[in-house]
C-alpha cells in the first residue's frame, strides 16, 4: 500500500525556519471541495477534538473549554493540526469550539484576547495545516448559552453571524454547525451559516433518545436537511457504537422522507453503555476521570468500518480523540481510499510493527486475530464496568441552566451537592 | 498560591519566530545542579517518557521504540518538551532512549540519521527548552541489545561510551542510565557515566521481586550507589504504587548498607496490579491497548504524595504520562515548593474550573471529596478488570532474546504463536 | 411485627415421627382459594424453582432437567418444600416440571418410575407441606418436546392432559400453565387446564423482545386471557428487573384490550442485564458457572418491591431461588401482608441479627443504610462483568430443535462446537 | 468408574417411614478410623460448612451463628447431612459450631434448649447418618468468646471440657478444633482434646500472614503438632487457593521441625482475593452480599487438585459450600479413590449431562474444555471484582472485643459507624 506523500511543502525546512504562513503556500493548487468528494464516494476523514487534546497538553481550561490559546499558544495548536494532518485527517476544524463572544465573555476570557482575534487566529493556523498537505478548512460554530438561557432567534442567530463573519473573510472550505442538544438551535446556525454559499454540514450530540426536547434523530436529520445542510449527522457525548447507530436512524429519516444527504459521524474516544439521553456529560467521571473509557486504535478500526458500512462517509472523531485514533481510521479505510497516511510510516497494520520488538513473545502479537480478540483489562479491581449517570433531567429553559460568568459560589455548591447527593 | 512565571523567554515571540532557537537564551544565568536541588531538600519533578507520547502523536514506531524523531521532526519532540516543562518538569531527558548504534542499526532506523546526529539533535531540543525555564538537561542511556546477547563488558561499555561523548560535548546537566532489567549492566553504564564527572542517576525498570536474575531491590541499590550513582531509583515497567514501594526497598537497603543516596520514580502511568516481574510488557495489553489502565490526575496525585511520604524527591513519569499527569505531581506538591506549575492557569486545583461549566450538575464536581472517591467505570463491561501475564521466564543470554536484524520470520512467528497459546 | 405462626401441625412431632401424611392432616379446615386471595388484593408468595435447588442437592441432573426425584427421594423434596413455606411461599407447586410423558421418555427417565407415578407423588408431596401452613397447591405443566418437534395441536394437548388427570385425582387448589417460550403452546395448555374448572394460571419465559416467533408480550397476555388464563406473568429466563418490566408490558397490554387479569412473576435469581431473546440458556455461563450473578437477599426485596408497584400480587422465583430469597420477599412485603414468615424467626430486617456478630465492625453493618448502598464485589478480577450470549437464532420447526432421545454424538457434538466457535 | 452404592440401609424405607434411627443401623461393621484412612494415603473427602448452608434455608440466625437447629429443626439437619454423605463425605462434622456454653448464653439461646441438649443432638444426627454410608462422625469444638475476652486458660479448658463431654459419651470417631483465629486457643482445645484418647485434628482460621497474633503458619503447625494433633490444617476465613497455599506453609514448617502430621482444608466457598489477615469477616460483602464470590463447580475441581498436589489428604470445605460443590472434590479425585459419590448418578463429569439438553447449542457445552476455560461473568455491571476489607486491628483483649450479651446498643452503633466511614 502506498504510503501519502504527506505534506505539500516540507515543514521541516519551511513551517521550521519561517514560521508564519507564506502567500506562496496558500496558493497550493484547488483541492477537490467537500461535495465533490462526498458526491465522489470518497472518504473523508475528519480530525479530533481539539479542546480534550488540548486540555490534556495544557493549553484549555476544562469548565470553560474555550479556545483562546488558538491566539494564545499558536504553537501547541499548530502542532496538535499538524499531527491530526500526518494520521490522515482531510479536514481542519479551525479551532473555534465556544468562540461565540457570549461565551467567551461569560467565562472570563476576553481579557487578552476578543472573540475575533481568537476566530481568526484559529482560521490562520488551521489553513497553514491544511496547505501543508491535502486538508480543507472548515470553520465551526456550536450551541451557545444565548439559547439555553432563552435569548430570541435573531439573538442567537447574531452571535452565530460574527463567528461566520470572519470564515467568510479568511475563506474557509466549508462550515460546520456542532455539538447542538437542541435541533431548532441548530436549525437557526444552518440558516445563517447557508448565507455565505458554502457548503454546510451539521451535526448533533445527541443519541438514539434524540435531542433534549425529545425531537427524534430521523425527524431532526430531515428538519436540518430541510434548512439547507448537504451534510448530517452526529458528534461528540457518545461513543463510537451509539453514534453510529443514531446516524443510522438519520439516514433512514432522510431517506423515508424523499430526501438526500451525505452524512458524518464524529464521536467519542471513549466508551459510553451507561449514558443516558445527556451523554457523558452525566457520567460521574466527566471529565476528568474518564481515561478507563478510553478507546484503543482497535476499537477504533471497528468504529469507521462500522461507519462506513453504515454508508457514512465523514468519518471523524470529537473529544478523547488522539492522532493515533484518527491514524486508526485511516489504515481501517486505507483500502477504500487507496493509500495508507503519512504517519503509518511510524505504524504497522494490527501491530507488525512488534515484529521487531526485543522480546519474542511480544513479537507473537505481531496478528490482527491477537489484537481483535483481546478484552483489556482495566487494571483497576476495585473500579465496576459501568457508572449511574447523573439524571437531572433539565433542558433549556430550566432555572439550573440560566448561565452566570460568576463561578458558582459555595452556597449554590451546597445546594448542588446535596441534590447530586440524592441523586445517587 | 503563585504560578511560576512559566517562560525565561516568551516563547511565543522568541521562539515562533525565530523557530531555532538564539545564542542569547543559551546564557541563560545558571541554574543550581541537580544534587544542589536535592541537597538542599527541593522536590524535583521529572518528566514522561516520550516514546509512548510521541507514539500516539505518529512520530514513533512501536517495535523498534527508536527515537530518530528527534533529528525527523522535531517541531513535536520541542512541542512535547515544552508542554511538560509548562507542567512543571525540572528536567529535560534528552530522548535518546534506545539510541545506541547497536540498537538503531538493529532496529534499521540508521538510514536517514545516524546514531551521532540523532544523540546531538536530542541533547539541542532538550536545552532549548530547558533554557525556557527552570529546568536541568539530562542525557539518558539504557539497556543495549549488545548485553543481552551476551557482548562482553568492553563492548556494552563501548556502546555507552559512543552516547555519552555526545553528551559531554553538549554538555548536558547530568546523566541518567536508566531502564536497566539486570543491575549489573546498569552498573557498567553508571561506571562509564561517572567518568564524565557529571552527576549520575541510576534507574533500574525492576519491581518488588527484584532484576531479572533474581537480585533484591535493596542490593541492586547498593550496587549502584557503590558504583558511582547520586540518585538511584525506579523507572517504567510498572505502576506508581509498585515502583514507590521498589524504591523504599532500595532505600532500606542503601541505608541497612550505611549509605546515602538520593531517590528517584519514574513510573509507568498504568495501573498494573497483575504484573509479575517482567512488569507491563509481558500483559497480554502491551502495547497498543492499554488504554483503561491509564491513571487519572487524581491517580497521579495520590502517588506523588505517596512518593514523597516516601523521601522521594525526583518524581516523574515514564510510559503513558502526557503533560497532565506532570502538572498533577507538581499541583500536588505545590505547597512543598512554594508554587504552581505554569500550566495551572489552565487547570484549577481539584476540578474547581469546572465551577464555571454550563450545567449546575456538573458545577457539583468541583470539589476533592468528590474526585478522591469515586471509583471511574471502565465502559468495557465486557472485559475484565485483571489480565494473566504472559510469563515465558527467559533473561539475558536465552536463546529467545538473542537479537537479530530481521522483522520475525513467518516461521519464527508461528513457533511463537504455538508457545503463546499453550501459555495461556 | 408478629411472626407468622409457622405450622398448622407441629412437624418436629408428627411428620417426623409418623413419615407419611395422614388423613388428620388432610382435612384441615379450608382457606382461601388463590382468586379469592388475588381478588381480596392480599399478596401471594411463591415458592422457587426446584430443579436448579435440587441440583446442588445433587437429586436432579442438569441437562434431562426432570423430576423423578419426587419419587425417588421424598424426603428431599418434602425437605425443600418446607423451606420454602417456612420462609413465606404461599404456594406448593407440584414438583411436575417436565414430568410429562414425551419429556421423561426422551430424557431416560422412565425405567424407574413411570410418569403418573412421579406427578402422583409430586402432588402428594405438595399436599402434605402445605397442609402445614397457609399454602395452596398448584399443579405445574410446562413447554414439551413434542410442540417443538411440530407435533399437532390434538398431540400436544393430549400430553397436558394426561398430566392434568393426575391434578384432577389429587385435588390441586389450582393450576399453573408456566415456562413456555410460544404463547401458542402456551394457550393450547391454558385449554386444556381450563377444562378442570380450576383457576388457571399462565406464565410465559420470554422477555420484553416477546416470544420467540416475536409475538410482544401485550399480545400474548391478551391471548392468554382471552384463553381462559385469570392470572398471567412471566417466569424464568431473565432477572427480576426485566420480568416485571415485562409484566408491566403484559398489563398494558390486557388493560389497552379492555380485559382483567391478576399478574405474577417467578423471575430467575440471576442478574441477566446481557441476555438476548433466549434469555439465560443463551449465556455462556448456563447452567454451572452462574454463580456470581446469584442475587443477594437485598437485591431480592428490591425486586418485591418493584413488582408490588407494578401492581404484581402473585411474586415468586424461579431457578436459583433458594428458601432466604423468598424470605426476602415475604420481608419486604411484610407489612403490605401484616406478617413475617415464620423463617424470619432467624433473621432480622435489614441485617439486625448482626448486632449480636462478635466483632464490633461487623455490628456496624446491621442497618439498610449499608446493605442497600453495598456494590458486591465478584472476587473475580479475571471475569467480566457481562458475557455475550450465544445466539443461534432458530426456534420451533428448526431442524436443529427436533428432539432426540440419545445423548448428543461425537459428530454431532464436532459440528456443534464448530458452529459455536464461528459464533463468538 | 463405578458409582459408589450410595447408602448401606435404604434411607427411603427405613428412615422415611421409622424417623429415629434403629440400633440396627448403629451396629453397622466396624468402618477404618480417620487415622488408618490418611496413613493408608486414602483421599477423605470432608463435608460443608453447617451455619451458612442452613442460614439459607432458614434455620440458622446469622449473627449468633448458634446450632440449636440440630435440636429444634433436626429434620433439617439431617438432610443437609444426607446431602453431604450423598456428595461424597466421608466425615459428618456434628453441628455443634459455637455450642460452647458461654456463647449459646451471649446469644441467648439457650431458652428453649440446653447446650447439652444441642450437642447431643447434633451428635445423634451425625451418627445417624454417618451409619448410612463410609463416614464418620467428627465432634466439633471452636473459639469461644472466653477466650477472646481474656478468661483464663483452665476456664477456656473448662468450656472445651463440657462439649467434650457429650462426644465422649456420644462415642464419636474422632475430634476436630477448628475454626481459630489465635493458635494459644487452639493448643489448648487440642490439649483437651486429647485426654480422650480419640484422633485429633487442629485447623485454624488464618491465611498466609499467620494468626492474629502474628504468629506464622508453620509455627503454629509445629506447635499444634506439638499439642498432640495429628491433623492440622486450616478451615474457613479464606478461599481454597489462600488455604492450599497456607497448609504448604504449615507443612512446610513441621517438615523441618523434623515432626510428621496429616494435613486438612476446609476453606471458604467464596473467592477472596482481597483480604487482609482477618479473612472473610472484614469484607464489606460479609455476610449477606457473598453472592457474587461462590465459586462453581469447576473452580471446586481446581482446588481439589491443587490441594492433592500440595500433600493434603482430608479435603473439605466451610462456609458456602453447597452439597454439589463436595461431589464436585468427590469427581476430581475420583480417579484417586476409584469411585464416584452417589450423588455423581445426577451429574455427569465436566457438564456431560448437557448433552441431553434441549437446545443444541448448550449440548456443545458439555466439555471439560468449555467450563475450564470459561471467566464467568458477574452480571453486575456496576460492581467491581474487588473490595477493600475494613481494617480494625482488634485482637484478643481489646476492648471492643469484650463480648456483651445484649445486641449493640444504638449509641453503641452510632460510633461503630463514624468508626466504619472514617475507616473507609
């Protein structure tokens, strides 16, 4: 199997010695866009979620979750987009996750840097990424606590309008509305994010329940379609396995109503049986135990050939994702797409690359039936399989979700205690 | 609580665009040596280990574990640098790991690089970086295939010679021999070690049951501080709980011996209650689905406390840590040293950044009584919680660890096959 | 809360020494019949299942599953009827599981005792115990090979009906249609018991996926009443959670018709939360490794509880009921039914017996508190909480479920395992 | 292999229909002594524990733990013997566990029945069924909360004495102490003991970590050997691997004090990998949520084994055991004695007895093969594998082991329990 050439312009010699972007190197020759490929039957292999990636390297607060070091730390994000460019991904998210000024305001983080500065910087180092091999830019928006706390349509919809603002003028490939709980919030982002002409994808996180206010995922898929998105589907609070299956109902909304749509998975790197409606926000170990759930690349094998069979073609993934769960997908898909990515010159398929290990009983798991089979252990015998999901059971709307900028202060954290303490 | 002001020199001004980095930051004013800091009682964290890291990032290849990326890209070798010094790491490992020529040329990584250019580009990165803060370069060897395939003691000394003349000529902080299965090759290394006149630290990857000939963690410890070693200790192979407790052994025995010596831990970061003494390669896990065994920043927490309860003051990582496992050594042991790491102002002590999550529920995690008891869930209610090791019980000078060239035979790796099966 | 007088006759004085029950004994003064106790809302407690206890007994062979212990070893029968009425059960049902003619003759069964001769002494030894105390007798048919081998309606029934005459001779208080995995078989014999005049009973061992050619459990419970059944349910197959979930579904279903039924529920004493359609038979565990999903006493109340508020009144067990699992029932309903079963003498609620336990920490668990909160753990850190169940997928008609009265050959057996090992 | 003719009388004619037992059957020919069986390297296949099988069936208050079921319910009694001899026992343990006086009147029962009363009951029972089969009747003493209350030695003695009384009387075969968790106590009962002239086995409740004096297995071996035991060994508190393992300690230690013994277990039918040295008591699932810890049949098998391979010929078992986890020592060890246990007519060796099950795809379970290699599932999916034990540290003479009389009073559980979540 061919091994892609994996960068246009060496990076090494270039991106090293010159840092910023050159003119010359945004003018890369036309790349096929999204449509084209999706109408071509190829796979597209989306990136990994930038804000737990980041988190863990340390350059995103979890609670806030905003993307500020895409002014801050240009550097960790450029070689984060980098290493999701080497495992095979064909799409650079810029990293604009919450870089809606309502929340970036409401969780303290405009101080050193405004919401435009942040979009456009994530702009910049994404399509610098993105030129460096055969990548396109996709500019995102996602659900904003304008909406949960009740502001109108045309309140939200203008908060959406200033992110596309700036991916209208650093010219994005594409756009993608994530991560909605709620359809008609997303419904609102496509409606705005159709008026620059490009194309649009839109995607949810929500499971097989369907969205907070019950809307199932086939009639969420078809109202989505019918605001104008080309492309649905699912991301993040659930697992490979359960996206999956929920974009499976989508298609099947879409298809029994007439309609036609390409469609995009983007889940978790973690494993999820016991969520409920909410998705691993719920669990008690969000976020910060979360690492047993962790998927091997050998679950992640599964997950894009049970994607692909499903007739999905975006294929990506969302928070816990590693370049190596991205590489996964490549080389579980690199006989349709007809090449393996750049960073399998570091890999083996199913591990042949123990074939050269010291020990020689490790070099006998050097076998994709090794590797298949296996059921790893947790290491932790006093730790059980599954977890009671919190259940607070509000949506948007609710009292409890009426966003402050204040963090909680100690009386609001007693009440909270004591009902989560009910709750279990 | 302070944050340490992170950065000498503001990288992302400096460094970004300059990209190599200046003659003005290599004079940085000196630093105190290891043995001052640990003299004078300071807490001095490692950092993790960087094949395992940069494994998952596609910069290295599992097999051959080599570490030609630091000459191949070494954008993410500095990057992987940066983020642990930002998470508080005191040192700087050179990643030479298995950069001996009897390895490299062993494991065919000498085509592009050689071993001299890979040793040199290591020993640059790490003191560029550790030039951006208040970190110490350290120069590592480890075990030779040459020893295990029965050289003689001039020639496994030769080999380490060839590494270490790179160093000296770097001139790096000090000196680490580390990743030892058998304390006497490792005395050999720390004997060429010394003759540099820099400190030595001596690490063996042993458990509680002691090297692979059956030598007791106490004696080896002495055997090492005999042999020269500063610091002698435990890295990799194992969890934090098992390596503290090794290292208590050693300290026992170097005391019982009328000795002194510093300690050192640099664990694995996967729970491995079910090793036997080969440690974590021999689980049928090793090395591609480790994934629920990896500790959580509360898990880390816990050890730092223990290995400092212990009188250990090198604490760091190997295997499995990423830059958040550091910064929880270091936000554990604040008080000790008078400060937070730099990349605390993106973490808050505790989960307490989750105070400012949209969802009340959540806002109720942030607080230690919660993240201190809860027992994380795997996900995997399918697999078990313990694995039975492989444990083929062959050591240095078997026939089966008789190093060859070639990638494992089809032949070679069905008698292997067969021997794994009537193992288990 | 007064202790139920236990024994109408005393049994350490008369049953001990007289053996055989006499005429005195049988003219005890007549109680409630069942729909007199169901329509008065009074709870009915069942016994629990006798081949699964009398297996560890070592007086029934797993696999022929048959009851030929009721004539061949009384006492142990007689023994673990008292058990039961001991810990609460209102009901005696006749040791006749599989006792009919076509099972027993394909089983090897019949050389000793004939099939009259086994349902005979069922009867009588039923007749006895309950006489002791407030129990009824309840005459027990269940599912038969010749319904799976396609026999005709006139068949089938001919084979309940030779049953039912040994009922009818011996004065049974009412009549239990149960185990049957085709509603249709299952109405046939609810024709059949119909024809006695005696209350009839009927429960199904299938789940909420519904019978095995896929009928849901709200029509079955609609075919079954219009049949003639007064009370239906569910017994066997699946843990108590999904049993009364699918009674709940049962009860919808006869309630959306316009009927009126009384509701029961004889559940396993497994925990099956990984159960295909087949329910337990399908677990790779069944029969001889089931042991660590053994419900505890206090899962046992949980599920007496849930049934009650599901509105189930007739509550009992099935196979892995031993006699404390049917006190934990009668406990906690102890109140609902103005009594503790004459058992409880040696027990206490909630663990209160412990507070005369030697050591002071083990008196601290005598309180609901602990006991309710506890997560058991399995002592097994090599076995996973959840087993994929073997799935063959094929039900009545199929060649492969044609019975046969010899054991399973060695060819047969070869393709068996093959066909087993492609499943997993 | 031949099946061992079950019973010398026909217990259905004779014991059914004449209840006592006849001088007829008490003058049965003279059976060899236990010592004659073990100096004949005979295989003695012990019984179960007593307390915990009955407290199942409803006879036995958990908490006392007290025996005067063998006076008040001997029906009960004696079939759980039947049972055991039919399983394979060749001793019938009398039921006289915690039937010193001094306990009977802690736990105040000794209302209705006298601790005489108790013992020769019990005595009775056990030699009537004895006289059915090739077994013989052990007299039973155990610790006694004199001792853990600091009585001296002659009024420990004096207790032994009472029971020993009856036995001697009762002409029993031979005496067992068992069940101590201080050797001091242990040494004394043998010392008792032995003034009848009758065989004595000693068995202690500790695991590999010695008494809770600290006092190591093979010390107290010797020391027991000493006392005049020619039996020793160990019972209860640990699962059969802890107490295989614990005996080849024992063994080990009167082998090179230069002394010569019989060895015995009788261990827990519960896994255990989580204790600490007071065994089973201090897990948190003790005594009502052990469920999930009995082991299978299979895993009986594997400790008859291993306890054959490790030289000890009296095998048995305690607390959990069922009868058919007896028979299933009884078919390991079939070969080794040339006969399978009567029970075996309703079992079939490795599940053959499956190849007359309904399904075809359960008849391909009927092989060594499947059972041995099956990790069964928990069911419990919110459980984890291991338990952390509560830790008191109390042993003899500290205060809060002066044993009362009276149940825990409400203050007094009050601070038990600030104790217990304090300690966990």
């Amino acid at each position: 199997m061919r091994v892609q050439s994996p960068f246009r312009t060496q990076k090494d010699s270039v991106a090293e010695k010159s840092g910023p972007v050159t003119a010359a190197i945004i003018m890369a020759p036309a790349k096929k866009n999204i449509l084209e490929r999706l109408d071509a039957g190829e796979v597209v292999i989306g990136d990994g979620g930038f804000v737990f990636a980041l988190e863990k390297r340390g350059y995103v607060k979890a609670g806030p979750w905003t993307p500020e070091a895409a002014a801050e730390h240009p550097e960790a994000v450029r070689q984060l987009h980098r290493e999701f460019l080497r495992a095979g991904s064909n799409v650079m998210q810029t990293f604009t996750f919450y870089a809606s000024d309502d929340k970036l305001e409401n969780r303290g983080n405009t101080q050193r840097f405004t919401g435009q500065q942040i979009n456009e910087a994530a702009c910049d180092l994404a399509r610098e990424v993105a030129n460096e091999g055969d990548a396109l830019v996709a500019g995102g928006v996602s659900q904003t606590p304008s909406y949960l706390s009740c502001k109108s349509e045309d309140d939200v919809k203008a908060i959406f309008k200033k992110q596309i603002d700036v991916f209208v003028q650093k010219n994005v490939d594409f756009l993608i509305a994530e991560y909605f709980e709620h359809v008609e919030e997303a419904e609102w982002a496509v409606q705005v994010l159709k008026t620059t002409g490009k194309p649009v994808a839109a995607s949810l996180c929500i499971g097989p329940e369907g969205d907070l206010n019950g809307v199932s995922p086939g009639d969420c898929a078809v109202r989505l379609v019918k605001a104008g998105a080309q492309i649905v589907g699912i991301n993040c609070h659930f697992d490979p396995e359960t996206c999956v299956k929920t974009v499976k109902m989508m298609k099947e909304g879409v298809e029994k109503a007439g309609l036609k749509a390409h469609y995009m998975t983007q889940p978790l790197a973690y494993h999820t049986p016991d969520c409920n409606r909410q998705g691993f926000i719920d669990l008690p170990e969000f976020p910060f135990s979360l690492e047993p759930r962790i998927l091997s690349r050998w679950d992640m094998q599964k997950y894009a050939r049970e994607a692909y069979n499903a007739g999905i073609r975006f294929i990506g993934g969302c928070c816990g994702f590693e370049p190596y769960h991205i590489r996964a997908l490549a080389e579980e898909l690199a006989s349709e797409r007809g090449f393996l990515p750049a960073g399998s010159e570091k890999h083996g398929t199913w591990g042949s690359g123990l074939e050269m290990h010291t020990k020689p009983w490790v070099r006998a798991r050097a076998r994709r039936d090794y590797w298949e089979k296996l059921n790893p252990a947790s290491g932790r015998p006093y730790c059980p399989s599954m977890s009671i999901p919190d259940g607070w059971g509000v949506t948007k709307g609710h009292a409890d979700l009426m966003q402050q900028k204040e963090a909680t202060s100690k009386d609001q954290l007693k009440v909270l205690f004591e009902k989560a303490s009910q709750g279990q």
